[in-house]
C-alpha cells in the first residue's frame, strides 16, 4: 500500500513539474522570447556579415591607391574636380520635376462645383 502511494505521489510531482514547465514555456519568457531572440542573433550576423565585406572592400581600395599612383591620381582629381590641360568637363543641370496638371480655367474646381 505505501509502494502505491510512494508511486502516485511522485507520478502527481512529475506530472506538475511537467505542467510547470510547459506554461513558461508558452509564456512569454519561453518559446516566443526565445524565435525573437534567434531572429535578432540572425539580423546580427547578417549585419556583422555585410559590415565586413564592406572593411574587406575598403581594404582593398587602400591598398590599391598606396600602390597604384594611377589609381591615387584619379581619386585625387575626382574628389577635388581637377581637369587636365585640355580637357573638358560637362555640368549637367538637375531635370526639373513634373508638375501635376491644373485644371483648365473655364471649369470649376471641385469646392466651387458644391456650391
């Protein structure tokens, strides 16, 4: 008789240890809190991903231009605008943005029309 009660009453503890767990874990600390945190780590590495091919690009360009004086010339006359003897440089002005259309004058707009 003690071996069956023994038995139940550690079946009843295993049983609410099982119900405890399962309710942190559906709540809001548990399961949901641990996706967002994965998708958080995902962006992060995605981040951290394309902050180093961007190092890795700089790199490379600072390498070429201490190596390359072609590459250092073309920089320097790119940032400062300079032209060579005999050179021409063309300014093109900026397209003006299209104007939505008026109504034509002999019809009324819409807040004379109510009235």
């Amino acid at each position: 008789m003690r071996n069956v009660l023994w038995r139940v009453i550690v079946l009843v503890a295993f049983a609410l240890v099982g119900a405890y767990g399962l309710a942190e874990l559906r709540g809001p600390q548990g399961i949901p809190a641990l996706k967002e945190r994965w998708n958080e780590i995902r962006q992060f590495e995605e981040e951290n991903a394309n902050l180093q091919r961007e190092n890795n690009y700089r790199r490379n360009r600072i390498k070429k231009l201490e190596s390359s004086p072609s590459e250092q010339e073309l920089e320097i006359r790119k940032s400062l605008k300079l032209l060579r003897p005999g050179e021409t440089s063309f300014i093109l002005p900026e397209q003006p943005k299209p104007e939505e259309p008026k109504p034509p004058a002999d019809q009324p707009t819409d807040s004379n029309s109510s009235q």
